[in-house]
C-alpha cells in the first residue's frame, strides 16, 4: 500500500485580507506540499531535489518576510521588532539547517518538511494574525488616504 502523502490545504482561515501576503503563504505551503511529495525516503534522491529547489525557497522565505515587514513598516504596527526578531531567527535557523545538510548531516525531507509546516501554520494562525488585525483597524480609521497601503491590497 503506498504511504500516504502528507498535504497542506490553504484555507479561508489563513487568510490576512491582504492579497500579496496571502499570495506568498499559498506559495509556501505549496513549496511544503512539494517538500511532501519528494519524501521518498530515498536520501539520494531526496538530496537532489533538495539541492535543486532549496535556494529558491530560501529566497522565497526572506522576500515573504521583507514584505510582512514593509507593511508593518508602513502601518506603524507596535510590535514590529518582536516580529521582526521572529522572522530573523527563523531565517537563521533555515540557512543553518540547509548548511548541516550541505554539510553532510542526514537529511530526511518528510522531517524538514514537518518542520517548516508546523513553523509556518503557527506563525500564520499567531503572529500574522494579529498583524493583520491590527491592519484592518488601521486600513478602516485611516481610509481617507492617507496610508500608502491602497484598497487594492486588502481582500476582505
Ligand atoms: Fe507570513
Ligand atoms: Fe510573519
């Protein structure tokens, strides 16, 4: 019997209200779901795609978080640096994991992937949230135009 595949589906749940932003999770929890189909237990194998697709994704992570930032940025968000300070030591913690596994450290896909959609999911449902709360508030009181943050940038 074939093992079953792990997948993250994208939900309404997940959504900020900001379109980039959902834009860029969707397009993480699809690089999970990626991850999941090419844990095939095969090292070897698993290396390869791994090498193939990780820079990418890495640069992916930052430009995401760069983007989360400019808009906490703009709108003024109190607790900016403690999100900031998550999304750098998260960072760190990837390109740490990529190096051990350049390295030679084993590498098995499934477990990173866990490890990036447990991260992921968390952040999105905790930290994000409130951000993208606190945004809504600000995109209602300041919809005179001041905000650089246009309509076009908020779903709901
Ligand atoms: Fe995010
Ligand atoms: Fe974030």
């Amino acid at each position: 019997m074939a093992k079953q595949i792990e997948h993250v589906t994208w939900s309404h749940s997940y959504s900020m209200g900001i379109k980039q932003i959902d834009e860029q999770h969707k397009g993480l929890l699809d690089f999970v779901n990626d991850l999941f189909n090419h844990a095939s237990g095969d090292e070897r194998q698993e290396r390869l795609y791994f090498q193939e697709v990780v820079q990418q994704a890495v640069q992916y992570i930052k430009e995401h978080f760069a983007t989360e930032e400019k808009f906490m940025v703009m709108t003024k968000f109190p607790d900016y640096a403690v999100h900031k300070k998550t999304h750098d030591e998260f960072t760190l913690t990837v390109v740490k994991s990529v190096k051990d596994f350049e390295a030679g450290k084993r590498l098995v896909l499934e477990k990173f992937a866990y490890f990036l959609k447990d991260w992921v999911l968390s952040h999105i449902a905790v930290m994000d949230a409130q951000y993208a709360q606190y945004f809504r508030q600000i995109a209602t009181r300041k919809a005179n135009g001041k905000l650089t943050i246009t309509k076009a940038d908020v779903t709901q």
